[in-house]
C-alpha cells in the first residue's frame, strides 16, 4: 500500500531536468494571496488523508501565470504524490479532446453543427429509444441527426450505462464494453447501434459522447487520436508527460490508484499500469484515456486561462477559448445532474467542461469558472475573473465519494485573495 517510491524519488531528481514542465514560481503576496491564509489547505487535505478517506494527494495553486502555492500530503506508509508523478486522470481527458476538437473547427475541419454521422457513417441509422423494455425496446427515429456540438456538450442522447437505471442504461450495461480487441472504430460503430436515451439537443446526459468526439477527430485529421494530441497540443504546449499509453519515463512515475477493500480500507490496484495504458494499437478513450502528470495539466490549463497560448505558442484562437469557457445548455436544465444525487451544481455546461454561471456571493469563486474531475478524484478549474487556477489529485476510486473535496479546496483557495490588503476569509 505504498505510493511508487523509485517513481517519487526519480521525479525529484528530475524535476529540474524537466524543462518546460509546470510554470514559473512566485511568491503568493506578489500575486495577491496571503501566505498565511493558504495554510489552511494542508490541514483540511490532511484531515482526508489521516481519516482513510483517499491516499495522498497534491494541491496546486497558480495566478497570473505563475506557480504559487504547493502541497503533497501523505503518511508514513504512502507519501505525498509529486507535480511531475503521473496519475491517471480519466476524465479530465475530455477538455483536452475537446479543445482538439475546437482546433480542428479553427481549421475548417470540422463544424459544430456537422452531422456526426458525415465522419462515422453508422450514426446516419441512430434510433431513440421510445418505450417498451430493455429487452424489448420501442424505438423511433431522432428528431435531428446528432452534431458535433452535442458531442461537446453532451446532449447527444448517449449515455455511459452505469449512472442510471434506465432501460437505455441497461442496455449499455449488457452491450460488453472494452476488453481485449477493442478500438476507438470499434467502440463508436457499437454506440451507433444501441438507442439513444432521447432526442438529440433535448437533454443533458453525461456519456460517452466525447470518446465518439475522439473518433471524429481522428477521421477529420486523418490521424489517430493520441498522434492528434500530440501533435496538436501536447508538443506545443510541452506536456511531455502526457499520452494514452505510457513511456518509459512515464512508467517510473506512475503512482497507484486505490479502492476501498472489503475490509473498509485503502487498497491498491496492482498492476500499476493496466493494458489499456501500455496495450498498442487498441482503444484511445477521449473521454477518459489519459495519463497526465499535475505539471503538465497545469499547462494546459494555463492555455486555457491565457485564451489559447503559452510561452508564445498559439494552438487555439481566443475566441476559441471563450466560446469553450460558455455556457452551452439553457439554464433551466441547472442544476445538471450525472446521477440520483449526484449533481454538477450551480453550472452549466460549456465545450468540454462545466461552467459556472451564478455570482453568489456566499460560495466562493467567480462566473465563468471552467472545471471538470476524473474519476480517480482528480479535480482542477480555472478562473478568468480572478486569473486562477486550482487543482487538487488523488488516485482513489470513485471519485462519488470524495466529490465535496474540490469545493473544500475551492473555498479555502479563495479565501486567501487579497482584497483591500486583508485575506478574504
């Protein structure tokens, strides 16, 4: 039940070595945090660690561009994870491809309102599911093809088969997902082929949709996803420690991700690495395939928060971003839930991520705060208004559990801004 040592210790050693890697440093009072307001974070993230409730993890704060607070909480048994470790991030792989996506709708590509099916053809023959059973479904045709939009905002009418009960749900569940032999092809063709929970535009339903966005990619580039991603984003942006499968170098900085066991404690995944991120060649899941380290998800969000550059590389337009960063599905549909009890909150739903659409002043943060998590409890968000960042990283799943962990973080973040020469706590 320990943390890879030789991968923290290697990604001490190197970590200088890494160059291009996280951001420039900074003292908090230049960037307009208190020092002794921050302190309050390791206590709180503590508190998770020594009740049992996930591993160690690493929190991470950065305004105006510039790194200025981190922490690395462990135990005698499992130590704090590093910036540069790498951890399995799920899906917060989906803001990635979906910023691949709005590179390519830049290049005349691709259009959000295309049909999907213009790229898969199997989505021309799409059915929503109308009544009856799993077992024998009624089905209609949609009232509209699914576009590309959808995809992005995931009100296509797919769904992941395991957040709800429904018929549409059982029949993800029986469909056999993954395994052996399966690929991005494969997985989109299959999705085309089983109902849709309801007609294209009408919902919000988290899904699949961005895995089927990764294929469209794929056919509009004319390359694999993980050889778009890197050349369309990670070599700019020198996210070297980022990819569908791991590296060599990657390897010997993989962290463990734990479940609890049936004795109620933390248990490690062994292997480190399954198949599906050392197996060539099979399936590059867009939306939840990536492995990532906080330095290198941090430059991507610094990307985002720059309006779509970084150390003079340009890989999307600023109204790109901003476009991205809005809110996409009428506001009647907040709160947006992902399962019974399990909602998004006071957000929206942009390309790729949730958006923040209130001004409360009661709960920490800013309109126009972007943000999604992975399902290893994995979470990050950045804010325009306030030209911040925040993330905070375990490897524990499901991240169901921990889910108010982020807004702890969130509010303990914000409440070190400085306004008028005092913490804002």
């Amino acid at each position: 039940m320990k943390w890879s040592i030789a991968g923290i210790v290697l990604a001490t050693l190197t970590a200088t070595a890494a160059a291009g890697q996280g951001l420039p440093r900074a003292r908090p009072a230049d960037v307009g945090l208190a020092p002794d307001s921050l302190e309050w974070i390791a206590p709180a993230l503590r508190a998770y660690v020594e009740s049992g409730k996930v591993p160690g993890m690493l929190a991470v704060v950065a305004r105006h561009g510039k790194k200025v607070y981190v922490t690395s909480i462990g135990s005698p048994t499992m130590p704090g994870p590093q910036e540069t470790a790498v951890f399995r991030i799920f899906s917060m792989t989906k803001p990635i491809t979906s910023a691949a996506a709005m590179q390519l709708v830049e290049r005349g590509k691709l259009r959000l309102d295309d049909p999907v099916s213009k790229y898969i053809p199997s989505f021309a023959n799409v059915k929503v599911f109308a009544g009856g059973s799993a077992a024998r479904p009624e089905l209609r045709a949609p009232d509209r093809a699914i576009t590309v939009a959808d995809l992005l905002t995931h009100t296509s009418g797919l769904t992941y088969g395991i957040f709800d009960s429904t018929s549409v749900d059982s029949i993800y569940r029986a469909a056999g997902f993954f395994g052996p032999g399966w690929t991005t092809v494969k997985l989109a063709d299959s999705l085309a082929r089983l109902p849709l929970k309801f007609s294209p535009g009408t919902q919000w339903n988290y899904s699949f949709s961005t895995d089927v966005l990764g294929r469209v990619i794929e056919v509009a580039s004319g390359q694999t996803l993980d050889r778009y991603l890197d050349s369309a984003l990670f070599k700019p942006l020198k996210m070297t420690m980022t990819g569908f499968r791991a590296t060599p170098a990657m390897r010997a900085r993989v962290i463990p991700i734990y479940t609890r066991g049936a004795d109620g404690k933390l248990q490690a995944q062994t292997p480190l690495l399954t198949p599906d991120y050392t197996t060539p060649g099979e399936l590059l899941s867009g939306g939840g395939g990536l492995l990532s380290t906080p330095d290198d998800y941090l430059r991507f969000a610094q990307m985002l928060l720059n309006g779509g550059e970084l150390d003079g590389k340009r890989v999307l337009k600023r109204e790109t971003v901003a476009l991205m960063m809005q809110n996409h599905v009428p506001e009647s549909w907040v709160p947006l839930k992902i399962a019974e009890g399990w909602a998004i909150g006071r957000s929206g739903f942009g390309y790729g991520g949730a958006v923040r659409m209130d001004s409360d002043p009661s709960v920490a943060g800013s309109p126009g705060t972007f943000r999604w998590a992975g399902y290893g409890t994995t979470f990050f968000w950045v804010d325009p208004k306030a030209d911040l960042i925040g993330m905070v990283w375990t490897q524990y799943m499901p991240v169901m559990e921990n889910w108010a962990l982020d807004g702890e973080f969130q509010r303990l973040v914000y409440a070190a801004l400085v306004a008028d020469g005092q913490a804002a706590r």
